[in-house]
C-alpha cells in the first residue's frame, strides 16, 4: 500500500508529457547510457593517465574541455575557431552537393525508370561509375574547378547522386501495371500520368536513396576536406593530426558522429511525413 501511494505521489508530481517520455523511451535511453558507461571505463583502463599513444576519456576532457567543448564557437581568425563553425563550413558544403545531387538524381531516375531504351543504354555506365570511390574524383574536380571549395562540392555530388537515380528508377519500373493500366483508361496526359501516378508511388523509393545519399554525403565531405584545405570539420581533424593532437580528433570524431546521426534522422522524419505509413512499412 505504502509503495502505491509514492507511486501516485510520483504521478503526480510529474507533468504526464515527461510521464509518457519516461514510460516510452526510457529503455532506448538508458541501455544506450549504459553500454557508453562501460565503454568509457573499459577505455580508460586501457588508456591510464599518463601512457602514450591514445588518451584515455578523462585526458580527452581535459585537454579539450576549454574551448572545443564549453565555447564550439570562437573565431580568431583563419582557421583557429570552434568546432561549431568547422561543423556549419562543411554542412554548407553538403547542402550544396546534396542538393544538386537529388535534384539531378531525382529527375534523372524518374526519366530512366520510364525509358526502357535510356535505362539500357546507361545502366552499365553508371554501375560503373558508382563503384569509383569519392576521393577518386578529387583529382578530377580539382583539376576542373581549380578551386577547393567546388571541387569538394562536386565529390558531394558525386557520390550521393548514384543511389538517388538507382533507386527512384528502381521505384519507377516497380510501378504495377494496374496503374498504367487505370492510367490508360482514364486517358492521362503525360504530365498528369506523372503528377498523379509515377512521382507519388515512386517517392518511398526516392527518401531511400535521399537517406543513403546525405550519409555518403557526409562521409565524402569530411574525407574531402582533409585533402582540400580550408574550413571544415575534415580540415580540422587532419590538422590536428599533423600537431598530434590526439585528443581534438577524438572530440571531432564526436561532432561528426552526432551531425551524421541528425541528418539522418532528419530526412526520415521528412519521409514520414511524406511518405504514408503503410508505404514505409
């Protein structure tokens, strides 16, 4: 009887919305916490204060906590700034390709998946040239563009543009032949056939490829900026390699870990919005 009425006094206590969260979340949250714990401890055994090589967590907080941590975004100029402003020059960099990338990706796709005849002729071309890695065309854009923020845009759009036309043309020969079928009967213009029955069954197929295409995204840029120079969290890493400062590349490894994980996220929950439920199941 004792622990019911804690219970109720709990209950409350508590507003219902941080109730519900609890109730709902609370295992996804607190096993994660859980296995980063053991982790941690796992790696600081390993790696005592004092040892060389990789710096244990509490080296790393320490080392890093003041600026990189508490203040991501100071600027003094040049390439000495924060975190945060490393973070946004390389997002700018990805909306940019990633952009480019399904708009061209998107219309290519649709238009291949219709042709039968184009979609045979350049099939083998571009699963040939979505097997090139990214950094493969680095020489190439560098030597088009001369300079190294387009050509690391243009690895951006390189590299999620493949499984953006793979998969809307995917989607688009997935197209069950009753709907051309009522498509006929209803004699729709070409464009109508397309607004109302291609694009809307193929974009389930189109935030797939979206969704693999902003994590290749990332990948290549931050690859890419390594050997470009400038601003941007692959700058950053590298030259903090160079001056041997372990523990910075530890902490931007984080950021990157975290922005990569957002972005995903972000783009499934635009899917679901766009996307009916019983079409993403």
């Amino acid at each position: 009887m004792t622990a019911i009425k804690r219970v109720s006094s709990l209950q409350l206590f508590w507003p219902k919305p941080i109730r519900k969260f609890v109730q709902n979340y609370s295992k996804k949250v607190i096993r994660p916490l859980f296995a980063l714990i053991i982790i941690m401890i796992i790696w600081q055994i390993l790696c005592p204060p004092g040892s060389k090589g990789l710096p244990g967590p509490i080296q790393v907080l320490a080392e890093t906590w003041n600026p990189y941590i508490i203040n991501p975004f100071f600027d003094n100029g040049g390439t000495d700034k924060g975190l945060a402003l490393h973070i946004f020059a390389s997002l700018q960099r990805v909306a940019i390709g990633f952009s480019l990338s399904a708009l061209v990706g998107i219309t290519l796709g649709i238009l291949i998946g219709i042709n039968k005849v184009l979609y045979e002729a350049v099939d083998p071309i571009f699963q040939v040239l979505r097997t090139i890695p990214p950094l493969a065309w680095l020489p190439i854009s560098l030597a088009a563009f001369q300079q190294s923020n387009p050509s690391a845009i243009f690895v951006i759009f390189i590299t999620a543009i493949w499984p953006i036309i793979i998969n809307t043309t995917a989607g688009v020969q997935q197209l069950p032949q009753d709907y051309r079928n009522v498509a006929r009967i209803l004699k729709l213009s070409g464009f109508e056939y397309f607004l109302n029955i291609v694009f809307p069954a193929t974009v389930p197929y189109i935030f797939t490829g979206l969704r693999i295409g902003i994590g290749l995204s990332w990948l290549a840029i931050v690859a890419a900026e390594m050997l470009v120079g400038g601003v941007g969290i692959g700058f950053f890493i590298w030259d903090a390699y160079n001056n041997s400062l372990i523990s910075q590349i530890i902490v931007a490894l984080v950021y990157v870990g975290i922005v990569g994980l957002l972005l995903d996220r972000l783009v499934a929950y635009i899917a679901s919005i766009v996307v009916p439920s019983e079409e993403q199941k």
